[in-house]
C-alpha cells in the first residue's frame, strides 16, 4: 500500500492553495518540481502559472490519474495551448475524434509492422556514418535530430526528408525554443502578432510547406504502399467522406515532431551519460563486439544485446525526453480524498519520480546494471513511465525503443564520443527535455584502436 503524504495540503482546492511565484517555473521547472515534492511529498495543491494544480508525485496517484479516472481528464493546458502547431493530430485531439484517429494509425504501430522499419534505422544510420571521420569535431545533437527525422520520413511515410532535414530542424529548434516559455505559450493568444508569435508562424508554415508536398505528392501518384501515410490517406468514414489536407497535415506534424526530436534528444543524453562513464561504455563495447563483431545490427541481434538495452532504459530514467505531463479536470471528483473540480490542472514529473530513492539506489548514478534481474516489474507500475500511461500512452513507444537500440548499437560499434571540453551541456526542459546547446563531441573510431590493438598484439609475437 502506497502512503500519501497530505502535509501541508489544504482541505479543499479553493482555500489557501500555495501560492508560489511565476518565475520558478519558467527558469527552471526541473528544479522547481524537485523542490516542491521535496517539501510536500505526494501530492501538493499549487498555483501554476495562477491555475490552481494539483501536483502528484507517487506511483500509485499517477496511475489513478493516468489510467484509473482516464475519462475524468483531457490533455493539460501547455499542450492544449500549442494546438495551432499540432492541430487536431493524435497528441492533442480529445474524445472520439481521438479515438478514431489513433484506431486509423494503430497499425503502422504494430510489433511485425515495425520490424519491418529496423532494416531502414540501421541503413540512414550507417549513412550518416559514412560520412564520420576519425578526429571529426560534432553536435551529436544535430546528427540524431537529423538522423530520426529521416527515419520517421522513410518509414511512416516513405518520404525522403534529407533535403529538408536541415530546414525542419532548425525550424523545430526555434519552435521548441520559444515553446520553453509556458507562461508566453499559455497566456498570449498565438492570434496576436508579437515577434515570438510571427516567428512560430513562420516556422510552422516553413514545416507545412514540407508536409503538404508530402501529401501531394502521395495523392497525385494514387500508390498505395501500405504505409501510415497510406492508412490515412485511404481511411473512410462511415459516410464515406475521407481526410482532408488540413487533418492530414494535423497528423503528419504531430508524428513528424513527436516522432523524431524526442527519440533524438533522448540518444543525445545517451552519449552524453556514457561519455562521462568509461566503464559503461566499456561494457557496452564489450556486448557489441561480441554478439555482433564486424557486421550492423538486425532486429534479431536486439534480445542479446540486452546491456544496450539497459543503456537506453537507464538514459530515459535520468533524462526522460518527456519530463513531465499534465492533465485538466473535466469531471469533478476526489484525488486521494481530496476534491478535484471541473478547470483545475494536475501535474506529475517523470524527472522527478525516476530519481526518487524510494524507488531506485542512488537514483542520481548512470547505473544501466540496475535494470538487470527484471527490475522493471519489482517497482511500482508508475515509478517508471517514460512513455507516459492508460489511454493515451505513446503510440511510438516501441518504435522509439527498437530505434534507438538500433541507432546506439549501429554507431558505438564503430566510434567511441568523447565530450568536448568546455562545451556546457544544459538541460533545456521546454515541451520535451533537450540538451540547449547540444552535445559537442570529438569521433574516435573504435575499428581504428581495435586495428592498432591487434597490430601490436601481431608485431609483439613476432619480436617474440
Ligand atoms: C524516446 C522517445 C519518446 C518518448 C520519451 C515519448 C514520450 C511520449 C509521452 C510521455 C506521451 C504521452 C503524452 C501524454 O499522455 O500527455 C507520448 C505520446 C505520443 N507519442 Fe511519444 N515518445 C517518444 C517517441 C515517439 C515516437 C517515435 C512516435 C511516433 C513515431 C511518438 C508519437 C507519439 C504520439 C502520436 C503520441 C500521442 C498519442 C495519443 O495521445 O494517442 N512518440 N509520447
């Protein structure tokens, strides 16, 4: 049974609700949620941003919220208020609108559908290797935004996006930039032409520009090549009518973005984590080059490379892309028998439970080795959730685990990423969590080291 601290909170939402100040949030809300869970415990009332949230901070309470009461929320106002970049697409859309849309996509989501993508993750990703070079100076950020966008291109709607990547990307980089600020997002209507505002517009049609050629293109040539695109663009209603441009775009730019630069920020934690730590990097060498000695991975290498997968596991419990999720209270009722009501916002913090050391040991060390012996289902269903929960769980979820499994696995067999000194590394916590400056690196080929290592290894038998 779950124990839920009610210190401090008050006996019902409308009274004396903590106040705390706006600027908090904005600068650091990693921080801030941190601090807040420290101080209340499990459940705290707050005013956000001057709306009444509740914040909940145990597995057991997100579960009730996420899955249990589902129907008694819709999705939180930071989202709801970036509908004119997602529209009426799959993260955003509410109620049976919803629910068709997901059914529509489902199955370009399903395990044997996307096995069929693992073939084109390694080819784009040994693409972008061969254009590496040993002693090469990089942002490993830019190249796995570069490098998911392209996967997400080819497989969901067999788009080749590499002549555009470079303009989407920075395009997104602005969007989420500026999608940092909450109070802006929430609080001035994206109707009124402040330079922030002009600026997201500019990119979002920068973006659409893109999917619209997509789409017209697809149209125009009537192929039907299975693909989620296609799924879309041949789904009918039961009146017949079928998507228009306007739903089509809604969905392409929700996959597009969610699809790519959460995937891509949560492989740049990646190297950044296993670059601070030698011994894991070491292990996961060791794994590689045995299971797959010279040759790319396959999808069939992914059950015995198992140690890869914990790197991934443990990268998205410290940095999980998605740091935190927010609901709104459509239907009165009780959160751990305190009364919630219709407007009021709840909050929880994936960044916040994933290093809470009720859950995990020294919960601030790099440790993939934790997830080894099932740790998963020892610990309380939501004291991991990366992936978020009930309903409206990411339909993404394996696609992003076989990718970046792929991805890391493909690239750490041939270079070793050493951090450039001086570069910081900062988290930015916007929509998603993103390194603000990147990560800059230095390529070290690894063939090149085992080369020297068994040409030594060759000349010291023969001197012998
Ligand atoms: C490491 C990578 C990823 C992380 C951490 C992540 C995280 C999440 C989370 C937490 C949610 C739930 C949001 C909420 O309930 O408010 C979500 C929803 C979603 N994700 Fe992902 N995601 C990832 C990759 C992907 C990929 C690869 C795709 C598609 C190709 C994708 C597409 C979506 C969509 C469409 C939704 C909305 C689903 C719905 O409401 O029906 N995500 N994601």
């Amino acid at each position: 049974m779950w124990r839920t601290t009610r210190k401090k909170f008050p006996a019902g939402p409308s009274e004396g609700l903590k106040r705390w100040s706006l600027g908090p949030l904005n600068n650091n809300p990693l921080e801030y949620f941190t601090k807040i869970a420290r101080e209340f415990g499990d459940i705290a009332g707050l005013r956000i941003l001057n709306f009444k949230t509740i914040f909940i901070n145990h597995p057991g309470l997100i579960e009730e919220v996420l899955v249990t009461n589902a129907r008694k929320y819709s999705k939180g106002r930071v989202l709801r208020a970036n509908r004119h970049v997602f529209g009426e697409g799959l993260l955003t859309s509410e109620g049976d609108f919803w629910l068709r849309q997901r059914r529509l996509a489902q199955p370009a989501f399903h395990r044997a559908r996307i096995a069929s993508y693992a073939a084109t993750m390694v080819e784009y990703t040994q693409r972008m290797l061969d254009g590496w070079r040993d002693g090469d100076e990089r942002d490993v950020h830019q190249e796995m935004m570069r490098l998911t966008l392209q996967i997400v291109g080819k497989t969901l709607f067999d788009a080749d996006v590499e002549r555009d990547a470079q303009e989407v990307g920075k395009s997104l980089e602005l969007l989420l930039e500026i999608g940092a600020d909450f109070r802006r997002t929430i609080f001035v209507p994206h109707w009124l032409p402040t330079p922030a505002n002009l600026r997201v517009k500019r990119e979002v049609a920068q973006i659409e520009k893109i999917l619209y050629r997509i789409i017209a293109e697809r149209r125009a040539s009537g192929r039907d090549v299975g693909d989620l695109l296609s799924m879309l663009l041949h789904a009918q209603d039961e009146d017949g009518s079928r998507m228009t441009d306007r739903q089509l775009r809604d969905e392409t730019i929700t996959l597009f973005l969610a699809g790519h630069e959460t995937t891509a920020s949560s492989l740049s934690w990646a190297w950044w984590l296993l670059a601070q730590n030698p011994a894991v990097e070491a292990k996961l060498y060791t794994e590689l080059d045995a299971v797959l000695g010279d040759r790319a991975p396959t999808l069939d290498d992914l059950p015995r490379l198992a140690y890869t997968g914990h790197v991934i596991t443990e990268s998205l419990r410290l940095y999980p892309a998605a740091w935190g999720m927010a609901r709104l209270v459509v239907e009165d009722h009780e959160i751990a028998g305190y009364p919630v009501t219709k407007g009021m916002g709840v909050a929880m913090a994936q960044w916040v439970v994933h290093r809470d050391p009720r859950w995990y040991d020294s919960p601030e060390e790099f440790r993939p080795e934790r997830w080894e012996d099932d740790l998963l289902k020892r610990l309380p269903r939501f004291a991991y959730f990366p992936f978020g929960g009930g309903p409206r769980q990411c339909i993404g979820n394996s696609f992003a685990l076989m990718e970046a499994a792929l991805i890391l696995a493909t690239i750490a067999r041939k270079f070793r990423l050493r951090l450039v000194a001086n570069h910081p590394v900062v988290p930015l916590a916007s929509i998603t969590l993103r390194p603000r400056h990147g990560v800059r690196v230095t390529l070290e080929s690894r063939e090149k080291k085992v080369a020297v290592a068994s040409s030594n290894g060759r000349q010291a038998a023969v001197a012998d």
